[in-house]
C-alpha cells in the first residue's frame, strides 16, 4: 500500500483557510511564523491548530466539553 503525502489537504480550497487558522494561532500565541523562527516555536503553532481542530470538531458533533 502506497503511503500518501500527509500534507495533502482533503477538501480542494480548503488552503487559504488553513493558512488564515495558522496565521490566527500563531498571532494568538505572540509568534511571528517564518523561516527565521525556530522550529519549537513553527511547532508550536501546528499543535495548537490541531487542538483547536479538534476542539471545533467535538463541538459541530456536539461533545462540548
């Protein structure tokens, strides 16, 4: 079985809104996102927008905690 690009999106379109959730996370968190950061802080960024992935999906299912 071939293994896929994991960074592949799903939902054709679906970019621009990943880019404007990565670039609202990090503002959030206070992180200028780029080549010149660090990689824990570029991280960083991509485990919270999987939270808040996740905190939205339970939420549309109606699991709010």
């Amino acid at each position: 079985m071939a293994r896929r690009n994991r960074n592949e999106l799903l939902v054709p379109g679906a970019r621009r809104s990943m880019e404007r959730l990565k670039e609202e996370t990090a503002q959030e968190m206070g992180i200028e996102l780029g080549a010149d950061q660090t990689a824990r802080n570029n991280g960083a960024v991509g485990g919270h927008m999987v939270k808040n992935l996740i905190r939205l999906g339970e939420e549309s299912l109606g699991k709010k905690k």
